[in-house]
C-alpha cells in the first residue's frame, strides 16, 4: 500500500559547519531502516568524521563537488 511523505523531516548533522538534512525516507520520516533517501546541503569546506551506516545511502551532487576519503585512497 503506497504512504504519501507530505514533507521531508530535518535532521541534525555531524560535521565542521551547520549541514542541512531533509529526509524522505529513513529511519526518522518513515521508520525504514534499509535505505535513507535524504536532500543535503553542506557549504564548502564541510567535513564529517568517517561513518559506516547499516543502510544503504547514496549520494547524488546536483551542485559543485563530492570528495571522499577511504582507507583505500581519495
């Protein structure tokens, strides 16, 4: 049965600078915990400490640049 999202749920981030999160779907707005759908804006120069989530995120840049560090490299 499809559940209609009215609005995303803001929520607070880790990191250097204030970061926006809305999110659509996840733990928070819709009590998944298999998958996080979420808008972010984060101002230049943002960092956050490394994170190993137990669910599937995935990132989409609509707007300037994403650079990630791994333990295997940038």
């Amino acid at each position: 049965m499809p559940t209609l999202i009215e609005k995303p749920t803001q929520i607070e981030a880790a990191g250097n600078k204030p970061k926006i999160i809305q999110e659509f779907i996840g733990r928070v707005n819709s009590d998944t915990s298999q998958v996080s759908v979420a808008r972010m804006r984060s101002p230049s120069g943002w960092v956050e400490p490394g994170q190993t989530p137990e669910f599937d995120e995935y990132t989409v840049v609509l707007a300037g640049s994403l650079r990630v560090e791994s333990h295997a490299g940038t």
